[in-house]
C-alpha cells in the first residue's frame, strides 16, 4: 500500500513540470547543416532594429544583434573569409528581469576577453551569418573554445 501511495505521489508531481522539447543536434548534424563552420573571436556587437517575440508563456522578446567575428580558421565554407557578421538575439531589456521557465538559450560574447569560438553558422539572404539552430536555441551552434588575454605587441 505504501508503494502505490509514493507512486500515486510521483506521478501527481509530474504535472508541475514545465519545460520545452528541444532537439540534440550532433556535432555532425550541426556540421552537415552549417554554411560556414569557423574557430573565430568577437570583436565588437552592435544591436539592430529588429524586434521578435519568442514562444514562452509570458510575452518574450528579443532584441537583434550584428557580431562581427575575425576568423582563424574556417573549417567548413569560404576559406578566403577574414571576417564574418553573426546575426543573433539577445533579451530586451524590460524582458531581461523575467523569470522565464526552461527560458531561451542566446549566447552572449565579451569582446575585451578575446574568446575564441567554435560557430555553426547558416548565411542568411542579407549576406550575415546566423546560428545553424533557432533564435532561443542558438547557443546551441555556438561554443566557447578558450578565453586568453592578449599579449601586448
């Protein structure tokens, strides 16, 4: 009786939980899928003016963003590139305070710790680049290899 009790009580519990599905893209899924696959470090961003509404349970937005990364290495696409423009989204700011449940996954870039990137980019018609997975899952395409200081010249 006391099993069937504890049962009952998990699988009550179960209801309370609140989270999204979200595809585990491989590796090979991400470099098969991607325009452009580089090893690259942020130097600057800049917001855009573009706004979209993500699909949470309270009203989300995201703001657009422009990061320009210099390319050490391309490992897949257009190996004349020094440079590429990543599109990408980061919260608003009246958003930036929600507590939002299993909420978007953007990724962030500090361009005075010159990081170095591994991106899944797909080139977008405007000629920018975008994360291979979807605005509130981009960091998904998008891993930090090191962060270094720079050594003075």
């Amino acid at each position: 009786m006391r099993r069937i009790i504890i049962c009952a009580a998990l699988l009550a519990m179960t209801n309370f939980a609140d989270a999204r599905r979200v595809h585990q893209i491989s590796y090979q899924e991400l470099l098969d899928k991607s325009d452009l696959v580089v090893i690259a470090e942020a130097e600057s961003t800049q917001d855009t003016r573009e706004s979209i509404a993500l699909p949470y349970s309270i009203p989300t937005h995201a703001v657009g963003l422009s990061t320009t990364f210099r390319i050490g290495v391309v490992l897949k696409g257009d190996t004349q590139l020094h440079t590429c423009v990543v599109h990408h989204y980061r919260l608003a700011d009246a958003d930036s305070g929600a507590v939002l449940i299993d909420g978007p996954d953007m990724p962030t870039f500090d361009t005075t710790q010159h990081s170095d990137y591994l991106l899944f980019l797909t080139r977008e018609a405007d000629g920018r680049y975008a994360p291979l997975t979807a605005p509130n899952e981009s960091q998904r395409s998008i891993y930090l290899i090191r962060s270094h200081t720079r050594l003075p010249n």
